[in-house]
C-alpha cells in the first residue's frame, strides 16, 4: 500500500496539470513542458527502479534478450515461448542499453526504462507539431497536457514498455511526410513498423499525408525495406540460417494467444484470463474487418484524424489487449484542437491502468483472479470514452476557428473567452 501512495503522487500529479492546464488556458513553452515531463518520468522510473516488483517483460524477457544478442544467438530461437517476438531492432538496441550499463554500473531497473522515457519525452515537441491548430498557445497546452499524461507516464517509466519508440518513430514519419521529405518518412515508419507491427495503423496517415503517387510508393517501399533489411540482419550478427529465416518473421509476427481482459472478450469469459488460440480465429478476422471500414468510413478525414480513428477502432474492437496499448492514441487525442472526449480518456484510462499496474500487480494469485474479474469487465467503461473521442471525418481536422491573438513570448494563458482553445 506504501507504494501505491508513494507511486500515485507523480501520477496523480500529472493528472492535475493536465487538468488545470486545460481549465486555466496555460500555454507554458517547450522547454517547461519538457522539464515538467522529464521531473514526472525521471520521479516514477526512480520509485519503480527501487521496488522489489518489477514487470516481467522489463526483468526477464527484455534482459534475456539483450544478454542473448550479446551472445551472439537469435533471441526469437533461444527464449521462452510468448516471451520475445519482434524483429532484431528492439533487440539491438536493449543489447546495446545493457552493454552501457554493466560498463558504467547503472543497474537494469533503470537503464531498461531509459530509451521508453527518452522516446516519450520526443512526443513531447511532436505533439505540438503536428497539432492541426495554429495557434501556437494551443500547441504549446497539448504539447504540456502530454508531459504529464498519466498514462504514458506508466507505460515508458514503470512499465518501460516499446510503446513510446514505436509512437516517436510513427509522429516523426508523419513530420517528414508532411515536409514532403519520402525518403526520410519511409524510413522512419519502417523503422517504426520494426519495432512493433501495429505501428503498421500509423501507415496510412503518412501516405495521406503526401501529395504524389511517387511519394507514397517510395514510403511503401522503405516500409518494407526497413523490416526485411533487420529480419537479414539476423543471419550475419546473430547466427541464424538463412533457412530459418521465414521461421524466423513467422515467430515475429506471433503473439500468445490471451484473451479476457478487455472488451468483448472480458465479457464472453466472465472476466477471467485464458489462453486459447479459439478467440484469435474470430477476434483477428473481427478486428480486420474493422479496421478496414474505419479506413474507408474516413478515407477523406486529415491524416491525424484518420490515425486516430485508427488507433481507437483497434482498441475499441481487439479481443487481446495490454495495458500499454492505452498510450497508443494519446499524442494522436492531443494533436487535434477539438478532440473531443481527450481528456476524459486520459483521466480514466489513467486510473484504470494504475489500478492494474499498482494494485493488482501485488495481489496473489486468488485475490488477482478476483479482482480481475470486475477490472476487466470495467474496460467496458473506458471503450465508451473511446467510442466518444472517435473524431469527425471532416479534412481540417477542426470544427472551431483559432484564437492567435496574442502570441507573446513566455508562459502566457489563454483568454477564457478565446475559441482556439476549445474544450477537450
């Protein structure tokens, strides 16, 4: 319970600057913004570093990996089944985090988090600059907002979870497109798509975004460039023949089959967690389906619109889910200037992942099987926050004008009266 309290401070926090942010209009600059996300995640990687609870992925799975690369052997071959499945760019780069570690003696608890928090700390300056609002005080709120969201929070400094290298990597590609820089856009979600294959949901928002057929078939081209170029890799730098290669993007690619602790799948099992490959053979087909309508029902929205939509309709409809999914849509929530229900996602997916991270990762096995049953269930709630906050197919990405009368320099707040800074 101590650390619940001790844990929940920054969290909580956090959720009041975003708040208060809204409510009083603060247009704080960058570098605040950036000083008061890197205070709030360097406090929880602290406190999480120090607990005797540490996530298993970031203990086990993420440190075996890095151990086996530096051995020179094929993670996707040599650990334990459901553990590692991501092609070898993750696993160089927790190879190359661990190497620095033993070398300058920073323990694992928090040279594993670093690059999560360093990648969400990125998001940070993204956000403000792919918002579809002009206002540069409006900007500069979302920008703050995202600072201190309490779920991100989570995810890069306690979980230390590849969400948010997958997010910067995608909001950097989506940049670039919209600079008309092809080549460097390709790359960057190529990489992206790498790191963790639902960043493929990211893709289409970057085609969108570049005018010409060229572009987007060069984007294509690196997006699949990128990955087949790290799966070869693996052939020179880790051993593995190249007859095992297909094996190889077929483990990749798998993911062990749970289902029950979101949505519809938390209902049909009553709330209890299973693993059976049956819910697969309707949730993928269900899931596709979905997500190939909301690319047609917004095929005319703003390529941050459509993202979104993206990212909520997969959360909305997945029958597998980690907490960790829930930062997926909230740069993308913070971009658009009248996003509606952001911040009430925010605050309540917030408080739904801290009770499972906080709480239910120290119950023992029983009491977690109970208390599963109506945290489960109780997702229904947050997916009608996402229903909610699924945007408008308009191109502008906007539905109010934009306030950008004074813009001085400084933290300066918003006027109350000002139509640019619409509620969230």
């Amino acid at each position: 319970m101590t650390h619940v309290l001790v844990m929940g401070l920054p969290l909580v926090a956090g959720l009041a600057l975003a708040l208060l942010a809204e409510r009083g209009r603060w247009a704080p600059p960058l570098a605040v913004a950036l000083a008061v996300g890197a205070a709030l995640r360097v406090t929880v990687m602290l406190i999480a570093a120090q607990d005797t609870f540490q996530p298993y992925d970031l203990d086990e799975d993420f440190r075996s990996t890095a151990d086996t690369v530096l051995d020179g052997r094929d993670p996707l071959f040599y650990l334990r089944e459901g553990g590692w499945h991501f092609l070898p760019m993750l696993a160089y780069l927790l190879a190359g985090v661990r190497y620095l570690s033993e070398l300058v003696g920073l323990p694992w608890e928090v040279a594993g988090r670093v690059v999560p928090v360093l990648a969400d700390l990125a998001l940070v300056p993204l956000v403000a600059k792919l918002s579809s609002d002009p206002s540069s005080r409006v900007r500069a709120l979302r920008s703050f907002q995202y600072a201190c969201a309490p779920v991100v929070l989570m995810v890069s400094a306690l979980h230390g979870q590849f969400a948010p290298i997958t997010l910067a990597l995608g909001a950097a590609a989506l940049l670039a497109a919209r600079g008309g820089r092809a080549h460097l856009a390709g790359v960057l979600i190529g990489m992206s798509v790498t790191s963790a294959s639902w960043s493929v949901l990211l893709l289409p928002g970057v085609l969108l975004t570049l005018p010409a057929l060229r572009q987007r078939i060069m984007v294509l081209v690196w997006t699949a460039a990128v990955p087949l170029a790290f799966l070869l890799s693996s052939v020179p730098l880790l051993g593995t023949p190249a007859g095992r290669l297909r094996e190889s993007l077929s483990a990749s690619m798998g993911t062990r089959p749970v289902a029950g602790d979101w949505g519809w799948s938390a209902v049909v099992t009553g709330g209890d967690q299973v693993v059976s490959p049956g819910y697969g053979t309707v949730g993928t087909p269900l899931l596709a389906v979905a997500l190939l309508a909301a690319a047609w029902w917004w095929r005319r929205a703003d390529p941050v619109s459509l993202t979104l939509a993206l990212l909520l309709v997969f959360l909305i409809v997945t029958y597998r889910f980690g907490t960790q999914y829930l930062a997926w849509p909230v740069p993308y929530l913070l971009m658009r200037s009248t996003s509606r229900g952001a911040l009430p996602v925010i605050a309540v997916s917030g408080v739904w992942a801290a009770f499972g991270y906080l709480y239910m990762s120290r119950l023992e096995p029983v009491a977690w099987r109970e208390a599963h049953v109506w945290w489960a269930l109780s997702s229904l709630l947050v997916i009608a926050l996402l229903v909610y906050a699924l945007p408008g197919r308009r191109r502008d990405g906007g539905d109010s004008p934009s306030d950008t009368s004074g813009q001085g320099r400084g933290w300066t707040v918003m006027s109350r009266n000002s139509t640019s800074a619409s509620s969230v």
